[in-house]
C-alpha cells in the first residue's frame, strides 16, 4: 500500500467542506503549492484555514480566499495579502490572529497530544484578551489552547517512500509541526526516494506523521512561481 | 535639524549608530526595515544574526546566489554563516521566548516614556498583522528599537503614553531615532546621545514623552 | 493447565499470540519483558517498532554489531531498520501522547474488570519508577497488556479492582495471558481465546474479574 | 573567546552547592561520563539533580549519589539504580517521580520560555496527586510545570568550535532537551570538528545554547564504561 499518489486531486479527496486544514510556509516558502492549486480546483467550501499569511493576492492560498472557500483563517500575518483586509471589512471571513511563536507552538502542541500551555508571549496585549492569565514562580502567563486540524497540507524537500522527510533550508518552518498535529497529513516534495537513502540522524520527520506524498508541480524560483 | 537628510540617509545612520552598541559574542534577531539596514554596519567578528523563520548564521548574499527558499523574517533573501543551522518555527520561537537570543532591534509605530512600545496595530485599521513581534518583546534580553522621532504630521512618537494597542508590557533597553538614542533606565528614558545634526533643543521640542538629559 | 509450562515457554507462548493480533501497516511499541518477545513472533513486513529512548525502526541486532548506544528503552541492544530516524525524548513522546503510536503492549502486574491496569507501583513499596507507562496508556491508539495470569501465591491478578496504584484511567483493549485473551468492549472483559492447553474451567477459577465468555 | 575548556575541573567551576543540574541520558547511554566523574571530585553538595535515572549502583550519578551531594532527584526511573531507594527509606534524599514523556516535556518548556502545560499523562493516578487538574475541549488534562535549571551536563557525538551539535542514535535522548533549558550548558563530546564541518540541514543543538564544550574521557562501550 504505497503512500504515493500521483493525481493530485485523488489526494485532496479527504478534505470535506467545514474541514480545518493546515498549510505549511511563510509566505510561499515552503508552501505547498500543488496542492493548494489542487484544493483551489475542488469543490470544498467553509474551510478553517491555520496557516502563518493566507498567501499573497491572488497566489497561493491568495486564489482559495478569493474564491471564497475560506470561512476562516488562522495565523500572524494576514497583512502579506491584501485581500484579506478587503474580506474581513466585507465580514466575508473570519480571522484569529497568533503571536507567531504561538501559533507554532499551538501546532506543536496539538501534535504533542497537549492541551494548551502557558506563555508569555502576549501577556497585556489585545492579544491576550479573553485568554486565562495566571502567574507561575511570580511570572504572569497567558493560557494558549492547542491546535489540531482534519488535514495538513505540507512541503518537504525529499521523502523517501515510507514518508521519511527532509526540509531545504528555511523552506522547512511550519511544515514538521503541521505534519505532527492533523488526522490526515498530504506532503509535497521535490525528489522521492527509496527508504534507506535518507540518514536516520537526518529526518526531521519521521513517516509515522505521513499519510501520502506527491511529487510538486510546481515551484518557487527567483522567477516566482512555475510549474514543472 | 539644520541638514535635511533624505529617508535613506536617516535610516542608515539609525542603523549605524545602532550597530556600534552591539559587541561579540552576542545573537541578535533584526526585525523589518531599519533594523535590517543594521547587518550592513556591524565590524564585531562574533556576531551571529537569528532570523524567526528558521536559521540562526544570516549574512547577505550576492544576487547571483540568491535562493528562493533561503530567506530572512521579511522575506529578503539571504545567504547562511559558516557554522549556521536551520530549525523549524517552534524551535526557533523557543529560542526566542526561552531567552537565548541576546538582542532584538525592532521597529515602532509609538514608544511611551516607560519604554513600551507599540508596533502592531492602529486603532481603526484591521488588526492584520502581529507576526514575531510579542514574542521577541518578552524573549530577547535586550530589545533596541529604531524608528523615525517623529510622524509624518510632525508628532512625536516618543510619547507620555502609547496610543496604538502596545506591543507587550515589557520596556526596551535602547531607542534610536534620527535625532537621538535613549536609555530606558528602570523605566524612565535617559538621553544619551544626540545623533549628528540634531541639537538638544530640537529633540526636547519633539519629544513628548518625559527623559532625563 | 495439564501441561506444565516453564516460566520461558510461557512467556514466549503470550508473546506469540499477541503477535497473530498484529497487522501490518502499524506502529507497535513493546514494554519490557514479554512485549518484548512479541517481535520475535511477528510476521507482516510493514510493522514498525517505536521504542521511546528516540527509535522508530527497531530491530534485532546480531551479537557481532552490538552498540552500546543503541539501545530500547530496556535498554537491550537493538538494531535499526532500513527507514529508522532518531529523535529526542520529547519527540519520542510526542508520537506517543499525541496519538501517533498505534499499539502499545505493555506489562501489568493487576488489571481490573474494566480494562483499567497497575503497571508502575506497588503500596508499601517505595515509588521508584514510572519510565513511559502512562504516557503510552493515555496516548497509544490500542494497548494490549501481557502478564501471568495468577501471581506467584495462586491468586488471580485480573481483579473487580486493582488495589495497586493505577497507571491511567484508560481502559486496554486486549489482555493476553498464558491461559486466555480478553478484549475489553465497553469497560467489560469478553474471553476471546482459551491458550493451548487451558480450559474455561481453569480461567473462571483463576480470574475474579467479572468476563463474558 | 573559545568555547572549548580542556581542564574538566575548571569546565565545571560554575557549578555550586545548592544548584539544580540537568545531566543527559537515558542511564548511562548518552549521560556525560566525564562530566560525572569530574562533578564526583568537586566540592559541592546538596545539589538537585534532574535526570531519566540516578545512573546505576557505583556507576555515573550512582557515585554523586553515594557521596551524598544529591539533595533532591526529579527523573522517571530510579529504579535503575537501588542504592537511591536505600537512601530515600533513609531520609536522604528526597525524591520526585515524572512519567518520562512529562519529564521531557517539562524540560523542552523550561528552555522553550512556557510556565507549564496541560497534559493527559498521569491524570487520576498517584501521580496527580496535588496537580491542577482541568478540562479543556471535553478531556481532562493536569497542569505540568517547566524545568528550568542552572547548569546542565550534556553528551554529544560531535561539536563544532561554535557549539553546535550533532548526537549518536539513542544517545540522543534527553540531551537536546537539556541544553536549552539552563543558564550554563558544558557539553561533552567525541570529537570537536571546525566550524562549517556540520551540515546547517543537520545540526541538532544549534549553538546558541551551549556555553563549553570537553572532550570525553569516559566512553561507554560493549565491555562497559572505559578511560579513552
């Protein structure tokens, strides 16, 4: 039972609508381009979307949001694309706004089977509104709830065949903490290869976290994005 | 100021002048625009530049070595330090919020005269945007901010108290403007230095917030 | 049991058993003692063992390649598979607390009439040890418990209620000893196989937890 | 200013009496030998030690614990080692038992800036008992807090000149965790290459956590541990 699969679609066939979904990169650095363009192409809509920008206008997850398939989105840096203003003056969208750090901390949470955890972060900001404060050994706290998804949409360098990944330089950021915290986890890669060939010292990713790979088709180059 | 520099010639000798505070060894995560600018004046061998997005060891690159997947926070390609290393967004936000990384040089929209800022947000504007900023505000162990003295109307933005939502409650170290530096000493600014071309007279009547001389 | 077993061939006849309960493709994490038997008896090909020092990908290792630093969590030499990765302790239990371990077989000295067990203390003894048996009881997907079925003294260790310190709330999914298996279903026990040479008189004599037959 | 510090005494002068030290391994594979044995020579009590194990009887920690410099323990699995049973009957020693994943956990908060978490581990048992314990989302968590200590005391397989840190298949364990969670991280290794001689893709510990690095003296192989 090979967890790669070639017809993109085929793949996405998991995600229903009303689903919540994490998509890996910043910006669309290591974005999962194929397989946002896949779901932009399906017929899925009220998506919760948890990812650190909702792409840029009208690229990457850019496109989803116009199309209007996004119920609401999660993350620390909407400001990256326009478009996402316009909606949520428009109440087209809802929004839930992160501390950076605590959204990745959210996902490694929620992949870490915890509850939630205390941080600083935030502490006496409008961020911190409506979130439990308490202070421990003298320090004051705010109570961040994990965070876990139906699907995760990541990228990854390489996989080898069972699922073993390995990231390219700052492409990596959300993905490992993405592939660890959804019930269903799609990666998309630039090379498979056979199990063996990657180092056991060397996997960010271990397979147990992957459900299916496939290989992307399209790129981030100097030149923007292109398929390959 | 008697010379009128231009907005670069501003940015950049905020950005010097910031560059001769820091000394090696030390890990220092600079945010968006002026803070950036510092990388280009640091002459100390032992810095190490962390940015947020995954890789501690940022130097700049050549154009012809630019990589689209090798970038810094505001997404500016970058190049990699001999000996730097890459992480994932929890890890490097662990490094943030657990202490380890010594500086952080932001920009701000306000500063009050408590020394916290506020760079996230205004008021009546979607609040679209917070990215690593509050976690670099309670992390780092020390936080410079660099920004313009004063707005575009011509008010000061060292203030008696933020007006913009603040960015954490905890107060800077260090503030540099194109007109002065000041220390934040047990929350009170203490001025302590006047950038070329300004007088003392000029940042006094453009500061609204109270410091000591 | 008319035959009498020796304390080995007991062992290796769970461990056996539970092995025909696994199938492939899964994740199995295996206690020391007779868990640790069960890969001895497994035959599918894509059945991974985690151990939870940092291992995924598990296997025997030849006396000859014996590594003193790589070992299970009994801390037994053990070989690595074609696919393994090594990871820290909090990734290790990340897989196992966040649900990402299929099966988890694990030793009891008491399992109660619900599925409950007592792995960990015993009262009147100091509290010494807990290793990863609660983290593998609340986070495995199922766990299978393999003990003798009677303690040394003759008396029956699954019971109406443990009187040893519980290790989780968390009701197993099988319990296999050297007489019978049993799936909990519902917080009740249902004896699913009698073990060659066991008899349902034999079971019901020995065990004073309530089981449908 | 090199990080490197040949004389182990002097690597571990910052260690004082009353102090918290965190010392790798998962009993003696990946615990810092050399550390131990130079910790066991110096002058310094009543010191709190947080590890997996105590090491074994008269071997790694089990010596620290003889001499009787250990106040207090915080570990998973004493049990590897009996002599600590003895002298927690007798009163000397206190003791406090996490389950393994917790102890992790905790330690990854400590360096991580969190002031605790909610987790299921342990909830209803012994272990609880005196814990805030809390649904969040319909499960019933119990609050855990972080560890932070003063010194820790690592292994590594490989340290750059900078620090930077790459482990050796389970000896890995605690140790990455460690290294981020005090003030003061002496690490020791196998073998110290230039800097750039690890690869930026595969570097464990970055090393922005690690304050001396010294080379094993005491190396643990098939026939037990041995002087190299």
């Amino acid at each position: 039972m090979s967890k790669i699969q070639h017809d993109i679609s085929q793949a996405l066939d998991c995600i229903k609508s009303g689903d919540t979904v994490l998509v890996g990169g910043f910006g669309l650095i290591g974005a999962p381009l194929t397989l946002i363009e896949g779901l932009t192409e399906r017929d899925v809509t009220d998506l919760t979307i948890v990812s650190n920008n909702l792409g840029e206008s009208g690229k990457g997850l850019g496109i989803l949001l116009n199309q209007n398939k996004i119920k609401k989105g999660i993350g620390s840096y909407f400001t990256s694309n326009r478009d996402v203003g316009d909606k949520y003056q428009n109440g087209e969208i809802e929004l839930e706004l992160l501390p950076q750090g605590t959204l990745a901390e959210s996902l490694r949470a929620g992949g870490a089977g915890l509850g939630g955890y205390y941080t600083t972060t935030g502490v006496g900001t409008d961020l911190a509104i409506g979130k439990e404060e308490r202070e421990i050994d003298g320090i004051p706290y705010i109570l961040e709830k994990a965070i876990r998804a139906d699907v995760a949409l990541i990228r990854a360098h390489k996989a080898d065949t069972l699922g073993n990944l390995v990231y390219y330089k700052t492409a990596r950021n959300f993905n490992p903490l993405m592939a660890t915290a959804a019930k269903i986890v799609i990666v998309e890669v630039d090379e498979i290869v056979e199990a063996g060939e990657l180092d056991p010292e060397e996997v960010v990713t271990p397979f147990i976290y992957i459900d299916t790979i496939v290989k992307a088709q399209q790129v981030l180059t100097k030149e923007g994005v292109v398929a390959v | 100021m008697t010379v009128q520099l231009s907005k670069s010639e501003m940015q950049h000798g905020i950005a010097k002048r910031v560059a001769l505070e820091l000394a090696g060894p030390c890990i220092v995560n600079l945010g968006i625009g002026i803070p950036t600018l510092v990388a280009e004046y640091m002459t100390e061998d032992n810095i190490y530049l962390h940015t947020e997005n995954g890789l501690l060891g940022v130097t700049d690159v050549a154009d012809e070595a630019i990589d689209p997947n090798l970038v810094n926070a505001g997404k500016l390609p970058v190049g990699e330090a001999v000996g730097a290393s890459f992480f994932n967004s929890s890890d490097s936000f662990a490094m943030i919020r657990g202490g380890h990384v010594d500086v952080a040089i932001l920009g701000a929209l306000q500063v009050d005269e408590t020394g916290v800022i506020a760079n996230w947000a205004v008021p009546g504007k979607n609040i679209m945007g917070v990215g690593g900023a509050m976690d670099l505000l309670v992390g780092a162990k020390k936080v410079f901010v660099t920004m313009s003295h004063t707005s575009k109307d011509g008010s000061s933005k060292l203030l008696k108290e933020c007006t913009y939502p603040i960015t954490s409650t905890r107060q800077v170290d260090m503030i540099f403007t194109e007109l002065a530096v000041f220390k934040v000493n047990a929350g009170q600014l203490e001025l302590v230095d006047l950038m070329p071309g300004a007088t003392i007279e000029e940042v006094r009547e453009k500061t609204e917030a109270a410091f000591t001389e």
